[in-house]
C-alpha cells in the first residue's frame, strides 16, 4: 500500500516540507489509543534470534535508523513502533543552526536516490537532551558534528560540548567527519586531526565510569589508502567502531534531472560502493571492529549482502523513504529465513 497508494501521494510535495507533514502525523497517530500496538503488530519482527551484541550492547534486532531522519530525537519513539531495532539521532551541533538555504533537499526518482546539501541544521544538542530524558527503551546513537562557523581548529571543542550533553541519555555516540554539506568537515577526515579528535573524545570516555562505544561514520570517496589509514585510527585510539558509510559526492551514472544538484546522494546508486568500503574495512583489518553498513539498502538482498560484506549491524534511510517501513520487516524477516536454513 505504501508504494502504490502513499508514496506516489507524498511524492508530489516538496521533500523538505513533506518530511515535517510525515513527522507530525506519526506524531499524532501514535497518540490515538491502540496505534502504536498496530503499528508494531505491522512491521515488528519478535524473535531471540534476531538479537545481537555488538560492542557491548544488545539490539533486539540488527535493523536501525540512519542519522538524519530525526535530528532533534523529536520522533524516536514513533518510529522504533516501526520495527527499527535501534535509532540515531542528529547529527547535532553545540549550538542550534538554520543549515543551508533552502531549497535543499532534492528526489532522483529515476535513481531512487537524494541528494541533501541540508548542512547540520538542528536546533542544538540540549533541546535534544530534553527529549531524550523521557526515553523509556529505545535504544539511541547520539551523532555528534561542529557548528558551521567553528573552525576547524577548534572542532573538537564542539565534539566534547555535545559527547559531554549526551552522555547520560545515548547510547553510543557516532562522529561525524564525512558530511559533505559543512564546509571544510571532510579535511577533518585525514589521519592527524581525525586522530587526536577521537583520541580526546576517547580520553574522555574512558574517565567515565562507564565507557559509551564511539564509532565513526565515514564518506564512501575515501581512497584504499586513505580507509587503510582508518583501520590504523580505529586500532589506535581503541574506538568501537566505523560507520560506512555517509553520503557521496559522485554523480556517476545518474539519470534524473535533479543530478547536478549540490549535496551528498545517498540510495540505490550508493549500494555498490558501500558495500565493496564494508568489505575493505572487513578483510583488511580482519575483522578487528565492529562496521555497521549503510549506503543504498533498498531491498532485503542488498541487507544481506552489507551483513555478508561484514557489517554487524545496518541502517536505513533513502531506502525507507522509497521503500516504506515494510522494508524493516522483510529485512528481519530475510535474516531469520537466513539463519533457519
């Protein structure tokens, strides 16, 4: 029903503004008596053997929500009604910032992509804590960024400002070096000041009384060497683990009008070479942390495939969008079927 009846509807409005519409009615069918039961009686998928343990904590299931769907965590709890095994919220900045002008937000329809110059836009790592006070089970990733008009010299002061608001109220954190839509982030990704960024943050963490996992979500343009040099990193400052990955700046192969637009294209063109980053990442470092895959999951198969590249653990976000939250179920359902044979 969703793509043949809802998603042509939902299409035919402008993705930004669409996106809020969505939110607000999620919001207000959750609150009628007896919709949340219906919406997990539709997509959830209860059983054991979909639980994980990945760098120490247990997912019910292996199926989650990429950052940037719900930025300021104002929708976890409707959307984890939806199935997901866990959420990400952000990524968040220190202080709350407008992003980039609009319009910024762009449909491939013919490509089942989006390209999103959206630009950290959020309203500030503590409206976010406020909400994230009244969580009762959701599992929540913090994803952690700097202001726009932070240097990037003085970067990891914003990582530490928002590492230290979240820390009682996720639980992971995820760095974010590789959005291509913050001038100058992705510079942060070369190995000296990616580096002593996780190594501060890490620092931290360990002076905690209890460490929270800290992963890092990387761009899918990153050279061999450049991903050997993040096996390196990883291994180095003992982080728990990488995202891969982020949002790319190709354009190859793309059909749609919308192509040239500015921003990062995440989708079915992304499928391919995130996948082949996983398995990279996987097989050179052997399997030494943990990877959770994201990049192009459109279908149960392309689940599989990240999962049997060597993720752990796997994200949706353009595929949700395009495919609708049955996507979740057949992807769990696709795991058992696995695991049964």
């Amino acid at each position: 029903m969703y793509k043949s009846i809802i998603r042509p509807i939902l299409f035919k409005y402008d993705p930004e503004e669409i996106h809020y519409f969505t939110f607000s009615m999620l919001r207000f069918l959750n609150k009628i008596p007896g919709f949340p039961a219906i919406f997990r009686s539709l997509y959830e998928v209860k059983d054991a053997r979909l639980e994980t343990e990945v760098f120490g904590l247990k997912f019910k299931n292996p199926v989650g929500l990429a950052a940037g769907f719900d930025k300021d965590a104002k929708l976890y709890k409707e959307l984890s009604n939806l199935g997901f095994g866990f959420i990400e919220i952000g990524t968040l900045t220190p202080k709350g910032q407008e992003g980039n002008p609009k319009k910024r937000l762009f449909r491939l329809k013919e490509d089942s992509a989006i390209i999103n110059r959206m630009g950290f836009n959020n309203g500030g790592v503590l409206e976010a804590v406020e909400r994230l006070k009244k969580n009762n089970g959701v599992l929540i990733g913090g994803n952690i960024g700097k202001n726009k008009l932070t240097s990037n010299e003085e970067a990891t002061s914003d990582y530490e400002i928002c590492f230290d608001a979240l820390y009682d109220h996720v639980d992971y954190f995820v760095v974010n070096v590789s959005s291509p839509n913050t001038p100058n982030l992705r510079a942060l990704q070369d190995k000296e000041p990616l580096t002593q960024l996780l190594q501060t943050l890490q620092n931290k963490n360990v002076a905690k009384p209890k460490q929270k996992p800290i992963l890092l979500k990387i761009a899918p343009d990153l050279t061999d060497e450049q991903l050997l040099d993040i096996i390196d990193i990883v291994n180095e400052t003992k982080i728990a683990g990488v995202i891969a990955t982020n949002t790319t700046i190709s354009r190859e192969g793309l059909q749609s009008e919308n192509k040239a637009e500015m921003g990062g294209l995440s989708g079915k063109p992304l499928t391919k070479r995130s996948t082949e980053v996983i398995r990279f990442l996987s097989e050179k470092s052997n399997k030494s942390f943990p990877i959770v895959g994201v990049g192009g999951i459109h279908s149960a198969d392309d689940a599989i495939e990240k999962l049997e590249a060597g993720a752990s653990l796997i994200q949706l976000y353009t595929g949700f969008i395009y495919e609708g939250p049955a996507l979740i179920k057949k992807i769990n359902r696709k795991i058992l079927d696995k695991k049964l044979r």
